[in-house]
C-alpha cells in the first residue's frame, strides 16, 4: 500500500557552475533532464498538486512512486530550462510566483553576494498557463511570514493571492511559505485568505496524517547525482522539525 507521495522543491534550473553554499536552490539543467528521465523510465507518477489532494483526500488512490513537482520564485530560467524538459515528458508542475516581483530581479540574492536573476513577468507566466503549467502564490514579497506582526502575514497572503488571480485569470488556490518560514498565525491567514493548499520546507513524503496546509517536502541539492535522487526520494524521509497540524485539519480527520 503506498501511504505517501514525495513532493520535491526546486528552485532554480540553469546552467551553474560548482557551488559550496546555497546548492538547495541550483539545479544544473542537465542533471535535472537526468531526474526526469530517471522518472519517466522507472515507472513514476507525476502528479498535479491538485492531484495530491484528491489523492490525499481518498478521491483517487496513490499510485506507486507518487510524485510531485514544485518551483519556488518563478525564475525565468524555469522557462528557459526547465519546461521544454517537464513537456518532454508530460510532467505537471507547480511553480511558486511572488506577486510583487513578477518581471523584476530576485533581491534577496544580494545580500549573499549572488547574481540577481530574473522572475518571470505577467506575460510569460500567462504563456505559460496556456501551455499547462500550474501556478501558485509565493507571497507578495517574499519576506519570511513567521517574523512579521500578525496583520502584516494576512496582508502578504491575500494581496499576492488577489494580485496573481488578476495576472491570471483564475482562482490561485495554492500557497507556498517563503523560506519555509511559517508558525501557526501563518498557517491561519493563510485558510482565512482561502487556500486549500500550502507547502513548507519540512522534510518528509506527504502522507493522510498531514494538514493540507502544511504539506512537507523534499529540496533537489545543486549536488544531487541520480544516487543522491533516489537517496532523497526513498530514504531522506524523516522531518528535522515538527509539524504543524491544525487539529481536525488533517486529511485523516476531516469528515469522509
């Protein structure tokens, strides 16, 4: 019986050289065409985040090797290198926008010495959506939600909520913590906000025990060889940090 589904977080997709700091948010392009065809040759499911709900729901079962692929920031370079490879494959992903920063440089490189490079503007992210690429709210400016007063987290998780529903045309029904930052004030603006998903930088596969506003994840490491992949999809599933769970907010609680 499979009892979970291995959500992966990439960052960037590019073309890096070798790096000591900061590998969770680099992915070389061509390791990354290695992972996918990894996927696709051994028999893996690919699921849509909207997938994963209903899966985690019980309105479908879980395939064997469930998988799920998500995006942070919105990066141009996904366009570039990573969705001409996720269509090779008829792979669905979920990518993460910052609504204050569509079109513009990602700032919050600077003060690591980093190159700043481009998110995707309206119009590409559009573009994109017409060819099948899923979207999601990553904030509107990125800031790091459990160190901010409790009306400043609302503000940031319904106004990037509003702001991309415009962008695209559509409800955005999923959310994403920036840095993984979230506490329970966190958690809760982002229900009264009216996501029905929202994932962390917690470390495990997503299982029925799980809020779905909670979901865990697993980051892709710049350094990651296929061995590396494996190791992380079947091996690196214990969480260095608790859970939050909303009591009766689990899928394993809610009414069937």
């Amino acid at each position: 019986m499979n009892s979970g589904i291995n959500i992966l977080m990439y960052h960037q997709v590019g073309d890096f050289a070798p790096m000591k700091a900061h590998r969770s948010t680099y992915c070389h392009h061509k390791r990354f065409a290695s992972q996918m065809a990894y996927l696709a040759r051994f028999g893996y499911t690919v699921l849509s985040m909207d997938q994963v709900l209903d899966c985690l729901r019980g309105e479908r079962p879980i395939p064997p090797r469930a998988v799920a692929l998500t995006f942070d920031d919105g990066y141009e370079n996904f366009y570039e290198h990573a969705w001409p490879v996720l269509q090779k494959h008829g792979f669905p992903a979920m990518v993460y926008l910052i609504a204050d920063l569509l079109g513009k440089p990602s700032y919050w490189f600077e003060s690591d010495g980093r190159d700043t490079p481009p998110l995707m503007s309206a119009q590409r992210i559009r573009q994109l959506r017409g060819e099948g690429c899923d979207f999601g709210s990553h904030s509107a400016s990125h800031a790091k939600l459990a160190t901010l007063e409790t009306p400043a987290i609302l503000e940031e998780v319904t106004r990037s909520k509003a702001m991309l529903e415009d962008v695209l045309g559509e409800p955005v029904n999923h959310f994403c913590y920036p840095f993984g930052s979230h506490d329970r004030r966190a958690v809760d603006a982002v229900a009264e906000a009216g996501y029905t998903c929202a994932t962390t930088c917690v470390r495990a596969p997503a299982t029925v025990a799980d809020d779905p506003l909670t979901l865990p994840r697993k980051a892709i490491s710049y350094g990651d060889n296929l061995l590396g992949y494996f190791w992380r999809l079947h091996m690196k599933n214990t969480p260095k940090r608790a859970f939050i769970r909303r009591d009766g907010q689990t899928f394993d609680a809610r009414p069937a």
